[in-house]
C-alpha cells in the first residue's frame, strides 16, 4: 500500500456518508441497546478512518486496519436493521478507501473479500431475495473500486507535478546561481587580460617619465603623484579580481575546495560520492578555476541524468600533467549516438581555453567517466 494525500472531497464524503448512512441504519432498529451497540459500530468506524487511515498510519500494518473495518462492518449488519442497506453502504465506502491507497492486485483482493462476506449475509439473512442485492453491490464495489483507483492516480499525479515544480525551481536557482558565477569569471578575466594590463603599462610609462625628471623640475610633483594613483588604482584593480574569483578557492587549494564541494553535492543530492587525491598542491589560478568549474558541471550531469549510486572523483598528478577524473556507476549512454548538450560543451571549452583536454568513456547501464587533463605549469 502506499500513503497518498486524502483529498478534502473524500474526507466530506466519508463523514458525511458515515454520518447519514448510521442514522438510517440505526432507525430501524427497535431496541435502545441495538442502537447503542450500532452507533458504538460506527463510531469504530470512523475515528479508525479518521486517526488511522487519513493521518497515514495505517501503513504500519495495512491488513490488520482493513481486517478490523469488515469485522465493524459486518458486526453493523448482523445487529438486524431493517434498513441494513444503509449500513452495507459503508462496506462501498471501504472499497473506495481500499482502492485509493492500494496496488490493483492488493485492492481486488481485499474488495472481493469484502464483496464476499457482505454477499453471504446478506443471503443468509435474504434468502432468494439476497441475489437481487448482491448484483446490485456486485456494481457498486465494482464502481467504487474503480473510484478509488482514479482518485490514487489523481493524486500521484498531483504529486509528481508538484516534485516536478519544486526541481525545476531547483533548476532556475541553480541557472541563477551558475550565471552569477560565469559573470564574476567573465569579468574578472576581462580586468586581468585587459585593464590591469593596460594599468600597469601606464605605471610603468610614468615611472619611466619620473626618472627623466629631477625633483626641481615643475612636472616631477604632477608625474610621481599620477605614478602613485596608478599603482594604487592597480593594487585595488588586483583586489578587486580576487574578489570576483570562485570563493571556494578564495582560501583553499584545489584540492580541499574540491573536497568540500563533493561532499557538500553528496549529501544535497543523495548519492554516495568519494573524493581522492595524491596531492594537496594547487595548480595554478586558472587551472585551479577550470578544473573546479569542470566537476561542478561533471557532477551536475550525473545528478540529473546518470541515475547513479556512487561516483568517485579524484584529482592526481601524473607526469606533467593534472587529471580530473569524475567516474559514476549509473545508466551510462552511447557517446557515438547522443548529441553532446551544453556542458559538455562548456567543459570542452574551458579547458581547450587553457590548453587542456576532455576525454568521455561511457557505454549504456556500466557508467560514464569524463577525465579532464590539463598540462601542469
């Protein structure tokens, strides 16, 4: 059986069927103790609905909860109504209920046993007139089943509508995040390869110009305070690039940012995850930066198409060079036969950027392995 949300229109038509059905039942009984015992019968009724089927608990020991809603119902039918029907109602009711929380098999079934019990009362106690009540529930235990199991599949696709509205919220914080990033990268790199230079040729032009000059000369003042300002502009030019780089890296080497990022991925996505190295040295900055960038999108991949259960990744050096290896058990796919999407693309290009190669091994259901080797300077 599996637990699924009551939805309010179940809940109102329960207590407002137990609730109408127990009183045309109880009328037409004639002794006060016989209305005493069926309205004590429906009352077990409904607070086992209502404390033990709508709150989930029913899970822990499904047979046992519908075993002891026939027996209530069954002992309803027996005290002798005269409008017993009233009270067989209820057993649809119990179909219902059955269908919507349990597999088709399991609700045929614990319905046809309870079709059973209700259609050999009701001929004991009918006689030849019981037949014409048994078709009749034989329809309704048919149709109410039925309804039950519509109302399961409403509602496990109201459940995946909404796992798939919170991933995908998930997604767009993450594009979010990753843009915000690839912009600090992008800016960064532009104010390293271009204004920082472009500033320190100016300082140099003016340090050039001073030793031209003599501390009498009239310019020599104007020229060592433009020299100042531009090595001052220069040194908050280089702070201000710092800033902008990845912060995992801010304080940490390669290695130990890596470390953290894994086992924080691990635990956010709930898949085993190993780190290994041979080495707590970092390479340079922009090798530390891409390789970085490289197992975020490597694990990001894993996350969303691998349907892996563990993945190792693991930063070694080897001769002259920096490997990246990022290696999961899950579906794997063909790379001859599937279109490379985005980050594979990215990754491609960010070490290609910096003289590094990708390599991808993967064939379907043994796993995908992506290493990433970048010439150590």
């Amino acid at each position: 059986m599996q637990r699924i949300h009551i939805p309010h229109f179940l809940d109102v038509a329960t207590y407002v069927s137990v609730a109408a059905m127990s009183v045309l039942g109880i009328s037409g009984l004639s002794s006060l103790p016989l209305r005493l015992l069926a309205l004590g019968l429906v009352l077990i009724f409904g607070l086992l609905y209502h404390f033990v089927f709508r709150s989930g608990r029913y899970e822990r020991s499904p047979n046992l909860y519908l075993g002891v809603q026939a027996v209530t119902l069954g002992l309803l039918f027996l005290v002798g109504s005269d409008n017993s029907d009233a009270f067989n109602f209820l057993f649809v009711l119990l179909a219902v209920h059955i269908a919507a929380v349990s597999t088709p098999r399991v609700a045929t079934v614990w319905i046809a046993a309870c079709f059973i019990v209700l259609s050999l009362i009701m001929l004991a106690t009918r006689g030849a007139d019981g037949v014409y009540a048994v078709l009749f529930y034989s329809v309704a235990f048919i149709v109410g089943g039925f309804f039950g199991y519509t109302i399961q599949q409403a509602e496990s696709a109201r459940d995946r509508n909404h796992q798939l509205v919170e991933e995908l919220q998930a997604t767009q914080q993450q594009l979010r995040e990753a843009a915000v990033i690839e912009e600090r990268n992008r800016l960064a790199r532009e104010l390293h390869d271009s204004v920082k230079q472009q500033v320190f040729g100016i300082v140099m032009q003016l340090g050039a110009a001073r030793t031209l000059l003599n501390e009498e000369t009239e310019a020599y003042g104007p020229v060592d305070e433009a020299e100042r300002l531009a090595r001052q502009a220069g040194a908050e030019l280089t702070t201000l690039i710092r800033e902008l780089r990845p912060p995992d890296l801010e304080s940490k080497t390669l290695a130990e940012a890596l470390r953290e990022y894994v086992s924080g991925w691990s635990r956010q996505n709930g898949i085993g995850a190993d780190f290994k190295t041979d080495s707590a040295s970092s390479t340079q900055l922009a090798g530390d930066e891409t390789l970085f960038r490289v197992t975020q999108e490597a694990l990001a991949n894993v996350a969303r198409h691998s349907q892996a259960h563990y993945v190792t990744v693991e930063l070694a050096h080897r001769d002259d060079n920096v490997m990246l290896i990022v290696e999961d058990d899950g579906t794997g796919f063909d790379p001859g036969r599937a279109e490379e999407g985005i980050g594979l693309d990215s990754m491609r290009e960010r070490l290609s950027a910096i003289g590094g190669q990708l390599d991808i091994s993967s064939q379907e259901a043994t796993g995908t392995k992506v290493v990433a080797k970048l010439r150590r300077s």
